[in-house]
C-alpha cells in the first residue's frame, strides 16, 4: 500500500525524534566511577633551583604530612568532602607521603581523634565529590599534634606544624619549613593538584674560610641572635574561605586562619593558643610586628660535607637598631658577623657569605 506523503514525513519525522532521544538517554548516563586521587608538586625557594622537603631538597619523603581541609564557600549545607564525621579534629583530612598520598594507621602512633589510643585518620580517597558547586582545597604541613585544655578546661587535639629555634637537626629544620598549598575546582572532582609553595624564609650561610691558616672543622656550630621568638609555635597562614569552614572546631581553623583578601595565602603569625579573643574579629594569631618580640637564638642546620648552614626563618622584619648576628663556635674559637638585612620575605632564599678573619 502506498502510504500518502503527509503520513511519510510524520513517520520520518517521528523516527528521527526518537533517535535523536535515544542518543540524548546515552549521553547523561553518568560517567564511570573514579577513586579520589591527590598528585602534588613543589615550587622551590625564590632564588633556589632544588625543593624542599628532603636534605637535598627535591621532594617530599617518606613519612612526610599534610592535612587537608575541604570547604564549598558558596552552599550552606556541608557536601562530601567537607567533614570527616567527627573522625579527626577539625575535618581535617590527614595523609603522609609514601610515594604518593596515603591515609595515617594506628601504626604512625598518632592520637588522632583525641581518645588517648593511637588511631588511624579517615579515608579521603573513598569519596565522591559530585556537587555541582565551587571546591576549594588547601594543604598544609604538619609534624606534631598538640593537645592542651582551654580555659574552662575543654580538651582541644591540633595537628600543628611546629617551629624549632634549634634546627641543628634535620629533622627539625625540615619540620620548620611550612609548605602550604591551595587548589580551586568550579565542582567535586575526582583528582586534585596541588602546589606547595614555601610560606617561611631560609638563609644559606656560606663560610669562607681562606683567611684562615686553621680551617672551621666539621663541629663547627653557626646560630643567629636577635630572631622572632616563636619556638614550638604554629606559624598561621590566611585563608580567605576560611571564614566559610562549616567544621567550625574551637579555637581552629576557621578561627585563626580566616582573613580579608589581602591577606589570602601570607602567614599572619603564630597560633595564640593559650587564650581566644572570641571578639577580636579576623585571624586570631600573635603577629610578627607587634606581638613577638625578637629576642631568640636559632641554631642552624649544617649542610654534611660541605661548608654550608640553612636555617628556615618567619617571613618577618627586624628592627634595624637591634639586627640579626651570627656567631660561629669553632671549640674555643668565635667568629661573628652583623646580618646588615632586616626584612624576610615568605617564599624567598638568603644566599649569605661569611668570611672569617
């Protein structure tokens, strides 16, 4: 039968629309499933080729942390990703470097969730960020946890990045070296990148000796006088989204980290723990030009088999009547020298020259 050319388009017409249907079905059947994964890099010191964070300074080792926190700055609700469910303090997401980011285990012997028994942080890398909002994701490092009871006696667990007057050890160098790093997604994603970037300073002291007819021995020890006094203190870095943590941990992150956008990514000083001002408004940390007096003698670490020192200082200025001095104790000898610099800027390396007469 000869079907009328009015009933053929409206066949063709109807073929076409379903097709077109079936194609738009498979096109929103959602995408496969992907597993959390976090990748990172460093950016080295201005004025430096090699990273932090082993001797050499090339990258993270073993055992190395950070802790994570997620915030959606734009929704009210908390989405995945922003809490761990009262698991660690502060929703912080903590994770150490073993060739790549892992989650901690009672077996790094950390009282993570504040019980007095070690215990493991949760597991970021089993979420699924699926929000259509803006993620923000910013890492810092850390290298001890405090703990220590507020005024009205409430115990508060922090996993604090610590500063040691004395980095004559690596391990304390390295552990004064804050890296912090923040990324911005326009939704949940499946991986995020992160960029570390130094947020203290460090001088590489060079000792010249040819003056010398008795070179400096191996033993030699090099401190700096007239330093920020912020030994065991957490150094504090502005966080613009933080004043949109939904955690809202006392005496935490969105308390000491948030500030106006001027201040967005720079250290603010260091964690006031002891006593809040709940009224005092912005970040709540003790800063560096008012409030910590430079009065400290920092030890510095002594680069093996070389004639070199490091020592990782605040970004700080000093008063230029009382300037930073260097003293280099050789047994019974003393060498000093007068730092004629005053001002430390975040992220920036001190190549410094020492000569001996």
């Amino acid at each position: 039968m000869k079907i009328p050319y009015i009933a053929r388009y409206i066949l063709l017409t109807a073929s076409v629309l379903m097709l077109g249907a079936c194609s738009f079905v498979e096109d929103i059947t959602p995408s496969e499933h992907h597993e959390l994964t976090i990748t990172s890099e460093i950016e080295p010191f201005d004025g430096e080729v090699a990273t932090r964070s082993n001797e050499l300074g090339t990258a993270f080792e073993t055992n190395d942390m950070i802790r994570l926190k997620v915030i959606c700055p734009y929704v009210e609700n908390t989405l995945s990703g922003e809490s761990t469910w009262g698991n660690t303090k502060d929703s912080f997401w903590l994770l150490k470097w073993s060739g790549g980011w892992t989650t901690l285990t009672e077996n790094d012997y950390y009282d993570i969730t504040g019980s007095f028994s070690h215990s493991g942080s949760s597991n970021i890398f089993g979420i699924y960020e699926s929000q259509p909002t803006p993620y923000v994701y910013t890492a810092i490092t850390w290298s001890e946890e405090k703990m220590y009871k507020d005024n009205d006696g409430t115990l508060l667990n922090f996993y604090s990045n610590v500063f040691h007057a004395d980095q004559h050890r690596l391990k304390n160098y390295k552990a004064s070296d804050v890296l912090w790093a923040q990324t911005y997604s326009q939704t949940g994603t499946w991986n995020i990148r992160l960029s570390f970037h130094h947020v203290v300073a460090s001088l590489l002291i060079t000792i010249n000796d040819d003056a010398l007819q008795t070179k400096v021995s191996d033993d030699a020890v090099l401190t700096i006088d007239n330093m920020p006094d912020i030994d065991q203190a957490e150094i504090v870095v502005g966080d613009y989204y933080a004043a949109k943590d939904k955690s809202n941990y006392r005496n935490g992150y969105k308390i000491k980290s948030s500030c106006a956008y001027e201040d967005h990514g720079k250290v603010l000083g260091i964690a006031n723990q002891s006593k809040v001002d709940y009224f005092r408004g912005g970040a709540h940390a003790k800063n560096f030009g008012t409030e910590i007096q430079n009065n400290a003698t920092y030890t510095c670490y002594h680069i093996p088999g070389t004639k070199q020192y490091r020592v990782i200082v605040p970004p700080c200025e000093l008063d230029p009547s009382k300037p930073a001095v260097f003293w280099l104790r050789d047994d019974t000898r003393r060498f000093k020298m007068i730092l004629d610099r005053t001002v430390f800027e975040q992220g920036k390396l001190y190549p410094i020259t020492m000569k001996l007469e």
